[in-house]
C-alpha cells in the first residue's frame, strides 16, 4: 500500500511525500504515484489521546469501548490510553487490568493503552509496570467516586519513589483539598461553581507536585493544567515535570457560560478568557507539551441537571479535538507541525508509545489523520459519535475537518473505510 499527499509531517517539516506501508509499519517515505493520494490534504501521524475516561467495565451506561474508540477515529485519533478511574473496579490492581483488557478485547476499534491507578498503597506499582500500563494516576482531591480516594503528598511522595528509578510517569490531578469549597449560593449560576476551585488551589497543588518531583527524581505529569499561573509553575519546575490542557480550557471561558448550563462543568473549572490565552501562550513556551480530551460522558440525567453543586462534571471532546485546537492554533500563528507535537507526537512519549506511535518515519505504524485545515465543520450533536453526545461546542463552527482515519495503514474511518473492530491493545515499551 502506498499513500501520497503534498503535505506530509514527517521528520520535522511537512512535504511532499508517498508513504509506503507493509504489514501496518512504515517501511518507506519517498516519492512517487501512490494507491491512495489525497492530494493537497495534510496527513499527519494518527493522533495520540493520553486522557480518556472508557469508565468500562462498571459504568458502561456512561461510556464504553465500543463508543469511545468509534468516536476517535471519527475524530482522527489511533490510540487513546484509557484512565483507571470510572470503571469498576478501577485499574489499581494487575487483576483489575487484566478485567479491563479482557472485556475491551473484542470492541476496540482503535488502538488502546491502560493508565493504572494509585489511591494509596504501593504494593501493587511494581507489578502494574511489569504488566504494562503506561503509569500512574492519582487524585489530590476527591475524584468524585468513592472506590478512588485521594491520597496525600506523603503516599505521592512513596508512589514516586517506586516509579522515579523505573522512568514511569505519576499522572496527578493538582488541586489543594484544602483550598477546595463546596458550591454555595445561586448553584445553577457558574461563578459558584468556579470560585468554589480558585486558581490558587491548582496552583499551590502543582507547587507540591514540583517538589517532590524534585526530590525523587521522578518522571511527573500534571493533568488538565486551567491557569496561566499553574503553567508557568510546571514551566519553571525540574526538567522531568510536564504538562497537559484540554480544548475546552484553550476554547471556553467562564464568562461565557449561561446559567444552570451544566455540560460546561469540569474540574479544575473552565475559567476566565485571559486565563485561556494564557495557556495559548504556555504552549507556545513549551510550558506545557500536548492538548487532550480529558473525555469524561456521562448519562444526561447525571450531567445536565442545572444544578453545578451536582452535575457530573466532564466534556466530551474525544472526536473533536483536533479541529477545536487547531482553530484555535492557526488564530494565534501555530501552524500543523506544532499541532502535530501537541495532539499525536508528545502524548505518545508520555506514554511510552513513541516506539510505534506519534510520527511518520520508518518502522513507525501506518496510523494516519488526513484532514483538510481549510475545512469548516459545524458541530452538532446527531454527528458524535460517543455514548452521550452531549457537548457545549453545539453549533460552533470549527476550521480542521477530518477526512480519513487509517490504522495500520487501513482506511477505518472516511470513504472506502473497512468494517470491523481492528484495535489492538497496547503496553509501555
């Protein structure tokens, strides 16, 4: 199979090129006529999605992976890492791994890599890694289930004094318990909701994560970062602490949000607009390194209850994600490569998948996004294709239109795309 465009992301420029595949690798990047040329579309690598809650086995009705996978090729992304948290059990133990990977088996229609979970207890770290989940994640604030409790700096500080010698990344949800209030006054109005997770709560959560990564020598990742301050934070902390946003931080603001709108609750909350541009800028420092979904659906009846003291918080943008950032990208003078590292290259490092995944190059799988960045799409619901199709994009218009999904070198999503569930679980190299 040989696939040809004039514009190509490989080896750090875009080009044109003909991408030769066999057996699902890449086996060469040259010239010539090709079985599928697309012409003037951009191809990029098949994005990476570090942060996606499948929530399956447990709470399916919320999310599970037949939905989930389906809605990321449709959104242009390969490989999502599942999150260990929702599901039931969670993912913090080798047994409950083997339960995740032995129902998501027959479903996935992309590829699909586990997080584990740390909610105390450090004895079962080792054997998780030798297992092969891509890391660690824990809570520093109540996650909102109560089968994955938060834990304090000192069992943070353990967990990274397991994981520091083996090159294993500690994801942390950076939010200071203590700094944290419950909703009060006008619940259904969104400034209760959002000083209720002030940005000073982030950020002297994030201070913590850096001194103890400091101190262990650990490889730490912070989640979802919602503040400039929090970013800049990470930015100056040691050289093996990184970080994460999310479309809706970089798209969304508080003052935006109309009353009793529960689809646009999340934690840490959406913030102010100068917050948003802020993160743009952070992204552009290398502050922070890569943009995901954080895709987290709920049922209707737990999401858009009106009432942000109670709605489920989480936005689901697993299909949407490359045309929410790139719109906003190309607005600030980003171009494709820097989209490249945000949503596909940089997410695989932190996982451990960049052996196989987040770049065209030889010996690399043949996952590819091609896409039109010219292209105008207007988001809708009866188009999404997770569980829930609940979103606060409804309507938007977003420049970046996905026009086909290749795994492993076959079509799976866009014209000519071949039926059949063809995901492969994955493990840490």
């Amino acid at each position: 199979m040989r696939i040809r465009s004039t514009r190509v992301v490989t080896g750090g420029v875009v080009r044109p090129a003909t991408i030769t595949v066999s057996d699902g690798v890449i086996t060469e990047i040259g010239d010539g006529t090709a079985d599928l040329d697309y012409g003037e579309l951009v191809i990029m690598p098949g994005l990476v999605d570090t942060h996606v809650h499948v929530n399956e086995p447990g709470r399916t009705d919320w999310e599970g992976f037949a939905t989930a996978t389906v809605a990321a090729l449709a959104g242009g992304c390969t490989t999502i890492v599942d999150m260990p948290l929702n599901s039931i059990p969670p993912t913090v133990t080798v047994a409950s791994l083997e339960r995740k990977r032995e129902v998501a088996a027959p479903q996935i229609g992309c590829d699909v890599g586990f997080w584990g979970g740390f909610i105390g207890p450090t004895d079962q770290l080792v054997s998780m890694i030798e297992a092969g989940v891509c890391g660690f994640k824990a809570f520093l604030v109540d996650s909102g289930v109560d089968e994955f409790p938060l834990v304090t700096p000192d069992q943070l500080a353990a967990a990274m004094g397991v994981t520091a010698p083996r090159g294993i990344p500690v994801l942390v949800h950076a939010e200071d318990p203590a700094a944290v209030a419950q909703v009060s006054g006008n619940t259904a109005d969104y400034r209760s909701y959002l000083e209720s997770r002030p940005v000073h709560s982030e950020v002297s959560a994030v201070r913590m994560v850096a001194e103890l990564t400091e101190a262990t020598g650990a490889r730490s990742h912070v989640l979802h970062v919602s503040s400039g301050e929090a970013a800049e934070a990470i930015g100056k902390g040691p050289s093996s602490l990184s970080g994460e946003t999310c479309p809706h931080y970089l798209t969304l603001a508080a003052e935006e949000v109309p009353e009793g709108a529960t689809e646009f609750k999340c934690a840490p909350p959406i913030r102010a607009s100068r917050e948003g541009e802020s993160l743009w800028e952070a992204l552009g420092l290398g502050w922070l390194s890569m943009v995901v979904s954080d895709h987290s659906p709920a049922p209707p009846e737990l999401k858009t209850t009106g009432d942000f003291a109670t709605a489920w918080g989480g936005i689901s943008s697993l299909q949407l994600r490359l045309p929410i950032t790139w719109t906003g990208a190309r607005s600030r003078g980003f171009g494709v490569l820097e989209l490249t590292e945000w949503l596909a290259t940089a997410p695989a490092r932190l996982a451990g998948l960049d052996d196989r995944k987040g770049s065209i190059a030889v010996g690399m799988d043949a996952d590819l996004v091609v896409w039109d960045p010219d292209g105008v799409m207007e988001v809708r619901t009866d188009d999404l294709r997770h569980r829930h199709p609940l979103t606060p994009y409804e309507g938007r218009h977003l420049r970046g239109e996905v026009v086909a999904t290749l795994l492993r070198g076959i079509v799976v999503h866009g014209e000519g795309a071949v039926t059949g569930r063809h995901g492969r679980m994955l493990s840490r190299r």
